[in-house]
C-alpha cells in the first residue's frame, strides 16, 4: 500500500445558461429569490439563500445555503463564502423567509449578518444586502440601514 498519497480536492462551479440578469435594487433581488424558494413552503419552513454578483451586479448564480425549521435555520458563514470565491462573486445579497410573516429582523438574524459581513469584507467581497421574505412582503437591511 502506498500511503503517500493524498486525496484530490475538486470544486467545480458550472453556469447552466448566461444570466444577463443584474440587480440594482432590493426589488430585483427579491424577484430572483422568489423564483428560487419553494412557494408552498414558505410560510411552512425557513430557507436561506445566497445570490452571488459580479462587479458589474450581473448575477453569477444563486445557491441554497439551508433549509430547516419552522423558526429557524443553520446558516455556515463558511459555505456562503466557498461558493463566493467558487464563481469569483463581487457582490453578494442573502435572503430567508420567516414563516411567521414577521418581518422584524430577530438579533439572530442581524448577528448572523454581522458574521457573514465581516468574512466577507475579509475576502475583498461586499455584503449588499440581506432580505427576509414573506409570502406577501420582504425587508431589505440596506434599504433600513441595517448594513
């Protein structure tokens, strides 16, 4: 047995079509999350989701960080990240859905933000904004100045 060797790393990052999609307010990013979450469950379940820009704010892709709980979800700074530097992100907006339609930002949720801010600002890559959803309405932590 050979035990010098050790185990390949691979992280592959694919485009599936070439959004020329790009993002200039919290209302265009919420329309792109829309398409992303699962209607009928987003009164049911929180799911979080990260949606990664270029310098241009030309969105480079979405990704689904987690999805849990009735009141809450894990969020690990450290995916949210990887797959920044994965597809070489400027920019990227975050967004959840509280199931309660509560829009009020809980402390978890700004602490968590406040986590994945300062990563981020450590790899040269701007946190735009963080949106909570409802089935009827959103925040945007820019827009009240949360960031």
């Amino acid at each position: 047995m050979n035990y010098n060797i050790v185990n390949e790393i691979k992280l592959t990052y694919t485009r599936k079509g070439n959004s020329e999609k790009i993002i200039s307010s919290s209302r265009d990013a919420v329309k792109v999350f829309r398409q992303h979450f699962d209607t009928g469950e987003m009164d049911y379940r929180e799911s979080f989701y990260a949606l990664y820009l270029n310098q241009a704010n030309k969105v480079l892709g979405i990704k689904k960080i987690s999805e849990c709980g009735i009141a809450s979800t894990v969020v690990d700074v450290r995916i949210i990240m990887q797959a920044a530097l994965l597809c070489n992100a400027s920019g990227i907006i975050l967004a959840h859905n509280h199931p309660s339609g509560n829009l009020k930002p809980s402390q978890e949720d700004l602490n968590v933000t406040q986590k994945i801010k300062e990563a981020s600002q450590f790899l040269n890559i701007q946190l735009l904004d963080h949106c909570i959803l409802t089935s009827t309405a959103y925040i945007s932590f820019a827009d009240d100045g949360h960031l």
